[in-house]
C-alpha cells in the first residue's frame, strides 16, 4: 500500500475515501480535548471506531443487495462488498500513523492531532479534485466541490480548535 493509494484512492472509491475520511475527522474531534494526552487511547478510538462503522457499512451493503437479488449473497459476494467499502478503513490509516507518531514520543501530542487533521482535510481536498476531474467539470462544478469538501473537513478542524483548547 502506497502513500499515493492512501491519500488518492482509486477511481471507484472516492465515496469510500470522502465517507471514511469524514468519520475519522469527527472521532479525532470528539476525542481530542479528553484523549490528547493519551494519544495511544485515541489511536485505539479511531482505529477500532473506523472498523466498526465500515464492518456496519458491509452488512447494511450486504443487506441491501441480497433484497435486492432477491436471494442470500454468497460469501464471495459480500467479501467483494467488503473490498469495495475498504476505503474507509484506509482512510484511517495516515491520521492514526499521525497519533502514533504523538503516542511514540517521535512529535508532541498536540502536533500529533494536527497533523492528523491535515491529512484528514488534504485527503479530502484530493478526492473534490479527483472527482472534478474524472466528472470533467468546470471550474465552478470543480470550486463546489472542493468547496464542499473543505466545508466538511474545517468543520472538524474548528470544532477541534474550539472545544480542545
């Protein structure tokens, strides 16, 4: 897994990478002003939280399809199901290597946090433009979307600058 695939994705999973991305911002919020002295906790938070959102996301998916076939899904159905929802388990991947890098002593813990957002709003940046791209919009459909992204992703960055200080 490259630092290229997990910041870009891959065409067809943009939404994966926006939705995970997203979840990832508002747990490292949620839990910034309590957990940033405890960066290992956080770490645990982010991961375990991402695993259990995206192991919903794959049943509610599952589900879906199988009543929509008509039939159960077969297990290699719902593990493909699984692979194409696995963006948003790797875009937890670089905001927790942030933390852990707080948690290992090799930055503070407060640079940990924002390091962690950045990548977190930088992912998303990436994926408006990806999408502007491949939609081929124009300069206005490309600035709505990188609008909307940023929209969500300073979101969370204000969020965590006012309750965490």
């Amino acid at each position: 897994m490259t630092l290229r695939r997990l910041l870009h994705g891959h065409t067809e999973t943009i939404a994966g990478t926006v939705y995970g991305t997203i979840v990832v911002l508002s747990m490292l919020t949620a839990g910034a002003s309590t957990y940033y002295r405890d960066p290992w906790r956080l770490v645990a938070i982010v991961a375990s939280g991402a695993s259990v959102l995206w192991s919903a996301h794959v049943y509610s998916q599952s589900l879906g399809e199988s009543v929509r076939a008509g039939r159960r899904l077969t297990t290699s159905e719902v593990g493909r199901i699984g692979r194409r929802e696995a963006a948003i388990l790797l875009a937890a991947i670089l905001p927790v290597a942030a933390i852990a890098l707080g948690a290992g002593g090799v930055v503070s813990e407060r640079l940990a946090l924002w390091m962690a957002l950045g990548v977190g709003v930088v992912t998303l940046t990436i994926q408006a433009l990806r999408y502007a791209r491949l939609e081929q919009l124009g300069a206005l459909g490309t600035a709505a979307a990188l609008g909307l992204n940023l929209t969500f992703g300073l979101v969370f960055v204000a969020l965590k600058a006012t309750l965490a200080h």
